[in-house]
C-alpha cells in the first residue's frame, strides 16, 4: 500500500490517494523508525483516517495563532496574563509575546534575575516533552521563586494552548498525547486571607478624612465588597439610592465613551447598600464633568485601578496604615461570615462562586455555628431509672424455723 523511499539522509513514505500520488516526510534517517511509522501509517490508511504521524510546525507560528484566537474569544486583559505566562515560557520568539513597553517592565522587577532566563526550547512545536515542561518550572519555582499557585497557572496555560492545538489547530502530537498535561501539580497552600477588625475599619475610615473623595472610594469596597475594577467603572445610573431600604449598586456590562465593560465572572449583580454606607454616600456627590462615571479624577477622567491603587497607598502612607483593596473585599465577606450569613448569600453579593468563598471564608463561620449544633432541647426529657428497692438482709439466726409435721404410722 505505501512504500519507503529516501532522499538525501531522511525517508518519505509514498502511497496513493485515490488516483493522486503523495509523498509525506518520516522526519528520521533510522531505517528501523521509518518502518515503524510506515506501519502506522499503512494501518491508518487502512481504517481510512488522516495521516497519523506527527506534524513539524515551528512553535511561534503555533503560538501567534493561539493568540489570535485568544483575542477573538476573551477581553484584552484576559489574553494579557496568558500572554505572560507564554512570554516566559518561550521567550519573546513572535511579535504578540514582545514586551509592549519595557521601561515599565523593567521598572516593575523586584530584583533582576542573575541567570539567564530559563524558556522551553525544542526544533519544532511537536517535539516538546513532558520532561521539558516540568523542568522549566522546576527552573522558575528555584530562580525566581514562584509560588505553587504560579507554578500550576503556567501549567494549566501550557495544557490549554497544547489542547488548542491538538484540537483546533491540526497539530499531530506524538501518541497524541499533550505533554504539559502530564507535569505533576505543585501543592498549594492554605490561603491566607487579611481582613479589617470593625476597630481597625473605624481607624482606616476615619484615616482618610482629608480625601473625601477617596474615603467614599474605601468606604464603598469595604461595605460592598467589590472589586478594585467594578469601582472605576461604577456610573452614576448604576449607584440607585432609591432602590430597597438604602439603596442598590449594580455591577453590570456596560460601554461607556465607546468602551465595552463586564464584571470579571461575566455575570451582572446587585449590591445593597447598608445604612453605614449611606451615610458616606450621602455626603459624596459625583464630580464627573460628562455625567457617567460615579467616581473620577480630578480632571473628571475615569479612574484607572493601578492609579487608584497607588493614590491610596500613598494616603495611607502618610497616616502610617498599610490596607489595600483587596483587604477591603475580604473585609466585606469575612464580616458577613462572621456573622453568620450563608456562604451562599455572600457568593452571590460579592460576585464568586460558592466554591471560592468557602475556600476563603468557611474558617470563620464555626464561631456563628456554635448553637447550631444544639438539637433535642424541645423533647421531652428521658426519663430516669427507677431507683432500685432496698433488700432486707436476714441474718440466719432471725430466719424462722420450720414447723414440724405429726406424721402416724398405722402400721
């Protein structure tokens, strides 16, 4: 059915296509290899499937691809961490893992590494292995001490672009089986999570009465719980002060000056506002020169979350307080865990799955559950035994005697 032939030092394997004859490259000078691909490929033919033998496709072409699709599907921030993962992974080896602004970049470093960088490299896409990908990040979590967290997101990067390949791209992997897939996961800690005392609320609140504007900002994360993003892009028709007892915020998809916007889980939301927040919100008004935005810069601009990051780092600074968003949305569902509110009801407030508040919040609740393990108390009550009676011991010589029997003999 098909047949070997060589060119040079390599092997082709010739057959016929219907009338049509083709030649497909073995990509191996060994005799005995070529005559076990051939088998394959003869048994494939066979059974009328595609050509089984891997393909040779350089790994920049596969990955600028996969970032294409990747634009077309996500939101550019999204795409952007992937593209992080992939840059380190393979190096800047196209134009879409270039470092777009490397002044910041490099300002960005913590400290410079003093090996060179450590990527994954192999002749062509298909021949990575199993083995190069788990000793690329065994490289990373020693030289750059990447925590297991980082770690299993370069892993699962790695395994996603593989199954994009093999999937959609038309990439034949040897045995057809992905390589990143195989690499062991690295065990992850317990999270830790920091949240504010309603002490130390009071102390942060009342920290940043100079910036009103900002404490409006802090008071709004910390009573609503949202993200540092969904503030910024919070307008004024998604703050409603009317709506229920005190209010509603919708976190909601939006476009905005030709922006379209969606909250991270792509799922719309509303936020109650409680009687505490009201009070910071009615003291606010918006200073948005078009109108739109709830909360904006001096020159009516919208906040970017980095900038907004850094003014309240740089107010707390200066009253000697170190909290950061983030703290305050932990803040939010750990106060309502504490509480004794359903993990439920706080995953639906703060926009996450049941799952992640229970890995983050569940530790606080056994304190609000201590009665909930009490049950019986309305039954009635079991009775006691009966007390045993008292036995009267009669001594041997207080025992009555026997009476005695006349017995006559007529005999």
């Amino acid at each position: 059915m098909a047949s070997l032939i060589k060119r040079g030092t390599l092997y082709y394997a010739q057959y016929m296509a219907g009338k049509k004859a083709k030649r497909i490259s073995l990509n191996t000078s060994s005799l005995q290899l070529a005559k076990e691909k051939l088998r394959q490929l003869e048994s494939s033919l066979y059974r009328g499937e595609d050509n089984p033998l891997p393909t040779r496709t350089t790994i920049a072409k596969v990955v600028t691809a996969y970032v294409e699709s990747m634009l077309a599907r996500k939101t550019t921030k999204s795409v952007q961490r992937d593209v992080y993962y992939l840059r380190e992974a393979f190096g800047p080896i196209c134009p879409e893992l270039e470092l777009k602004n490397i002044k910041i970049s490099e300002k960005g470093k913590k400290c410079p590494t003093k090996h060179a960088p450590q990527y994954i490299e192999a002749p062509c896409f298909e021949q990575v292995t199993t083995a190069d990908v788990a000793n690329y990040i065994t490289v990373q979590v020693r030289r750059k001490g990447w925590k297991p967290k980082t770690a299993n997101r370069s892993r699962e990067v790695l395994t996603r672009l593989y199954n994009w390949a093999m999937e959609q791209n038309g990439i034949r992997m040897p045995g057809d089986k992905n390589p990143a897939a195989k690499v062991e996961r690295y065990k992850e800690r317990a999270s830790e999570i920091s949240f504010l005392t309603l002490e130390e609320i009071e102390e942060q609140l009342k920290a940043l009465e100079p910036w009103p504007e900002l404490q409006t900002m802090v008071a709004v994360y910390i009573y609503t719980g949202l993200r540092r993003e969904e503030l910024c892009w919070l307008t004024i028709d998604d703050v409603d002060l009317n709506a229920g007892n005190n209010g509603m915020i919708r976190v909601c998809a939006k476009t905005v000056n030709d922006k379209f916007w969606e909250p991270k889980t792509k799922v719309n939301r509303a936020v109650p506002i409680s009687s505490t927040l009201r009070k910071y919100l009615d003291r606010y008004s918006p200073a948005d020169v078009d109108g739109k935005f709830f909360f904006s810069t001096v020159r009516g601009c919208q906040w970017d979350p980095d900038n907004l990051s850094r003014e309240l780092r740089d107010a707390n600074e200066s009253v000697g307080l170190d909290w950061t968003c983030l703290e305050f949305r932990h803040t939010f569902g750990s106060q309502l865990a504490m509480k004794g509110e359903s993990l439920y009801k706080i995953s639906k407030i703060m926009g996450n799955s049941p799952e992640i508040c229970r890995k983050h919040y569940a530790a606080l609740l056994p304190e609000s559950l201590i009665s909930s393990v009490e049950f019986g108390e309305s039954k009635a009550p079991v009775p006691e035994p009966p007390a045993p009676k008292p036995v009267a011991i009669v001594m041997p010589f207080e025992r009555e005697r026997p009476r005695l029997t006349l017995v006559v003999n007529n005999r």
